[in-house]
C-alpha cells in the first residue's frame, strides 16, 4: 500500500551490532527507514550475508546501500599500549615497518616522503592529534612538529589534508566486496576515498565488465578537499553523491564544513543526482533516548539545503537507541515538511540557485535537449498549478522519475516501475513512492491499466483528496528513453 502522506526526504540507517536482530531491523524499518547501510568497513561477509537475508525475509523494498571501505591509511603497533605525544616537539614519521614509539611513527603509506610536502599536516586519529611536516630526511623518512598533542594508540587513522595523494582509491579489499554485494543483489554502493571522475568510472567498468545484467546506484562520497574542488566533473560521473562530514571534518577546517556541505548539495540539485547528507545527524542518541536541539536544526537545515536523504550511522550501528533514533529522525523530516518555509522554497523550485557560482558551467549536465528533461519539467509546472495533485512516471530504469524527483516537486511522486530492483534503486530519491505493474515492459499495455493502478493505490492510501494525477511517459510504454508525454488525468 502505498502512503501518499509519507514523508518526501529518505532515512539512511547503518546495520550494526546494535540492529542486526531481525526485531530491531523491524523496528528501524518501521519507524521510517528506506535504506540500510552495510559499512564494509566494520564486519565480515558471515555477519553481511546474514543482514541481506534478514532484510529481505522482512521486507522487497528496503533499498540495501553497500558502503566499500576504501584505502585505510594507518599509524602501526606500539611498543605499550599507549604513548604520549607532547605538543612543541619533534618527531619522525616512516613508511618503513617498525614498532612505533614516542621518537618515531610507523604510517602504513608507501608514498609518504613523495607525497606529503614540507609545511603540510598530518593528521591523527580524526586530527585529535596534528602534525606539521617540516623537513623530509630521506625516502623514507620525514620530520614533523606535533601542534596538538595527545595519547597515540595503535593502528589509528590518518589524513593528510591538503596533500595529492598517489593511493588508488579502489583497492583489492573493494574489489572482493563489489563482487560480494553484486553476488547478493545490494541495490547500490557507496565508494570512498573519492577524488576525481575516475574513481567512479572505474567501479562502474568493473561492474559492467563483471555483471552485465546487473544495475546499481554508484555513490560518490565527498570526503576529500580534492573531491569537493572536481565536484562538478564528480557529479557528473555518478548516480548520486555523499556528503561525508567525518573524514570531510578532518580535511577541511571544521568552520568551513556548513560552506561545503551547501555546494556539494547545491551540486547534486543542479546537475539532477540524489544527495545523501551523513555524520553525527543525531550522535548524542548513541546514548541518549532523545536528541539536542543543535542535532535537530541541523536536519532541518540539510533538508532546506536541498538534501534527498539523510543518514544514521553509529546512531543506529552502535547505539543504544537504533529505532528511537529513526523515529526521531522520521519526526523532525515531517515537521519540516510542514512548514511554511519548506513550502515556500519547494513551490517556488530548489535547483541549487545559491551556489551557482560554485558550479562549473563548461561541464555538462544533461543536455536542456534531452526531451525526459522538459517532460519532468512540465510535470512538476503542472503540479504547482493543480491543486489536489499528484505526478506518475512509468519508468523503466527510473530515469524519469528520478529527474522528476531532482526539481523537489511539493507533490508525491508515484514512480510506476517493472520491479523491485529499480523499486530499490529509487529508495533513496526525495519524494517518489514506488507501485510495481511488471507488464509495463510490454509494448501494449493500456494507459487505461495504468490509471486504474493510480486511482487503486490512492484509494488504498485512504486520501481522497487527491484529484488529478500528471501522468508521464512513453510511446510505445516501457521502452527505455521513450518519455515523450505529459496526460493530465482526472481520478476517481
């Protein structure tokens, strides 16, 4: 049944330890997630394989998000449990294998002297501890003073903000657990360490090459500096993009985040791509059953931005409160969406408008040519001056609906598709509710089946208020790239 008075901005929730129970999953869908997230940085295929298979003995339309772990740059063991860094002295870091102390640190990078300069920073431990790079000693080996000091434990993380790194960004690791999601049908992944075009395309070819029959979702989560000033090219490349403030909070001066938060937005809208905006949404319920007040503005905030979905991660992985943080999160979306402010700047359309300025102009979006571009334009047009009304796409691939979706109409969009799989695919797109007709694949199918269909699901939404719906298409229906019309359709 679909629910024409569901929430427009999608709920990202990670699988974790605190939530891989069959009841809890139960609860965290229930309370408003569409998307699960697998971080493949944390686990192993027995746990991953047994949380696809809860999700889908619970439910066909929960989209399932792999997030790949990407290249992990680490400090090595320590020679005790712990050591002291002291803020104004000097120390040696080394991409040579050794026992680290408080004289020298093993950093798991093998392009450490080539790549990170003199005067640039290291960072340690999500830059709890910071390091200038002063001198380079020899291949090996270069000179740091420590700016913030600390207590160094063994194998902690490292940024190198600032610094052209030579690191593929799709390593082995990401190639076993590509084949590993692909094999056990995940909707769509989510890959790290992006940093140009590239490293899009190069995941896309492989599951090409690997899966012919198979489509995902690909990802770009923006995380680096680097990523954010190729955000156009990024945008392009990718079916959807990640704002990712973790790491993104140790490149870029955290004063700085809400600035890049808002391009990377403003970039998805304009160039028609879902936006994920992740981290800390509502961390303090890792421990506490209910949010801050800062935790909430930021939400609304992301969802005035432009954001499509929002996302949980060891809210829902690790904490204590998996599915009271779903609810909260479900709470404060529909709250928004009922002001008047989010009216005002959906009625009027959100296109990224704000940070044009940021967006290169010589990199192509889809062509204004491109006639399902017009088609989706003409529709939410239609929406705004019908009252009463929704949008229906039959899609086959989904395209169409997720362009609709792109322009932030303020009405529900019911996307008509041939299958759960695209189903899943548009699960993380703002405002589309999916109803699967698995003959539209057929070239005779009859307009009149397909409108029965909407009158059918209104009808089981218990909303009698809706009147019209602006129907969307393609002659002959269900061949891909055949949206060619707008029909006004009068229901009931």
């Amino acid at each position: 049944m679909l629910d024409i008075g569901r929430k427009k901005v999608k709920i990202v929730a990670t699988l974790g330890p605190a939530s891989s129970e069959i009841s809890v999953i139960k609860s965290i869908i229930k309370n408003g997630t569409d998307v699960i997230r697998l971080n493949f940085s944390h686990g192993n295929e027995n746990f991953f394989s047994k949380a696809i298979k809860n999700i889908r003995s619970i439910s066909s339309d929960i989209g399932i998000l792999a997030d790949l772990p990407g290249p992990k740059i680490r400090t090595g063991k320590l020679t005790k449990n712990s050591i002291v860094l002291t803020k104004g002295l000097k120390i040696i870091l080394t991409d040579k294998h050794t026992v680290s102390d408080a004289k020298k640190i093993f950093i798991d990078y093998p392009y450490l002297s080539k790549d990170i300069k003199p005067g640039y920073s290291v960072y340690i431990n999500d830059g709890n501890i910071k390091l200038r790079v002063l001198e380079k000693i020899n291949k090996n080996e270069l000179v740091a003073e420590i700016l913030t000091g600390g207590i160094l434990k063994s194998e902690k993380g490292i940024n190198f903000p600032g610094s052209v790194l030579s690191i593929n960004s799709f390593t082995d690791n990401d190639e076993k657990f590509l084949k590993f999601g692909a094999e056990n049908d995940v909707d769509m992944f989510a890959v790290s360490f992006v940093r140009g075009p590239d490293d899009i395309y190069n995941v896309k070819k492989f599951l090409k090459k690997n899966y012919p029959k198979k489509e995902f979702l690909i990802i770009a989560k923006i995380e680096k500096i680097e990523a954010v000033k190729n955000i156009d090219k990024i945008a392009v490349a990718a079916d959807a993009l990640m704002v990712a403030r973790g790491d993104l909070g140790v490149e870029a001066p955290v004063e700085n985040i809400p600035i890049e938060q808002k391009k990377i937005i403003s970039a998805a809208n304009f160039y028609k791509k879902p936006v994920i905006t992740a981290t800390q949404m509502l961390l303090s319920m890792v421990n506490n059953e209910s949010p801050t007040r800062a935790e909430v503005t930021d939400i609304s905030n992301a969802i005035f931005d432009g954001t499509d979905s929002v996302m949980l991660s060891e809210e829902t992985a690790v904490g204590g409160y998996p599915a009271e943080a779903v609810k909260y999160m479900s709470k404060i979306i529909k709250a928004t969406e009922k002001s008047l402010i989010f009216k005002r700047i959906y009625r009027t359309g959100y296109s990224g408008e704000y940070f044009n300025e940021h967006i290169n102009l010589n990199v192509p979006r889809t062509q204004i040519s491109d006639i399902s571009n017009i088609i989706a334009e003409m529709s939410v047009g239609a929406s705004k001056l019908l009252k009463n009304s929704i949008i229906a796409a039959i899609t086959r691939s989904g395209y169409t609906a997720s362009l609709i979706s792109s322009l932030k109409p303020h009405v529900p969009v019911i996307a008509i598709v041939p299958n759960e799989s695209v189903k899943r695919r548009l699960s993380l797109n703002y405002g589309i509710l999916c109803t699967v007709m698995r003959n539209i694949d057929d070239k005779n199918i009859d307009l009149k089946d397909v409108i029965g269909l909407i009158n059918s699901a209104i009808k089981d939404s218990r909303r009698k208020s809706i009147d019209y719906a602006i129907l969307t298409g393609g002659v002959p229906i269900g061949e891909p790239g055949s949206t060619d019309f707008v029909k006004i359709v009068k229901l009931h």
